[in-house]
C-alpha cells in the first residue's frame, strides 16, 4: 500500500543522466551529501523496447532538491567528460551542467515553480 500522505507532501523529481555510465556515481555522490536518492525504472519511448533507470528523490518543500544541485559542482568537476543531469518534476524540465550549477535557486525555482 503506498503512503499517499508521504507522496502528497512531497514532490517527486526524476533525474537522468547525459551519460549512463554516470548514473551510479551520481547516486552515490547524492547519497554521501544526504540526499535520498531511489532508483527506479524508466518508461520506453515509443518505438524502444526497453529504457534505462532513473534516479528519484522525493523533495519536501524543495529542501533536498536544493542540497541535491549545490553538491552539483563537486560532481562535475569530478568526472572526465562533459555530463548534463536533468531534473523533471510534473510537466517541468530543467537540465543543470557545469555551466550553469551555480544559479542552484533559480534553478530550484524554475523546476518547483508555484506549485
């Protein structure tokens, strides 16, 4: 049975990573800044058989999601390659990268919006 009072109180966020082979380490880096991180599976687009996993934080008043994209940075400058993680939360999209890391609450704002 799911905990509908949890999920109302929450806001789910899905993230993906540009380049697969990331996602665990994204996790992991998420996890060791205190964020709670899930992974979960991810739906086929039409026309694909399969899709790869997603990682979740369920974001209560937007807390965690702003932990989770300030420990951003330190994640970038870590990885060898370029790396876009992207947020959805509902209808909202917003893609965070090196470049633009820095502007956490915009970023934040954009995604949650007034909802």
């Amino acid at each position: 049975m799911e905990n509908t009072a949890t999920e109302d109180a929450s806001r789910r966020v899905v993230l993906s990573v540009s380049d697969p082979a990331e996602q665990r380490s994204l996790r992991d880096h998420l996890r060791r800044a205190g964020v709670e991180v899930s992974q979960i599976s991810g739906e086929p687009r039409a026309g694909e058989q399969g899709a790869l996993d997603l990682l979740q934080i369920l974001a209560a008043g937007g807390g965690a999601l702003v932990v989770a994209i300030r420990t951003l940075p330190e994640f970038f400058r870590s990885r060898r390659s370029d790396v876009t993680v992207t947020l959805e939360s509902g209808d909202r999209k917003v893609t965070v990268s090196a470049t633009n890391v820095d502007d956490a609450e915009s970023i934040v704002d954009r995604l949650l919006g007034d909802a």
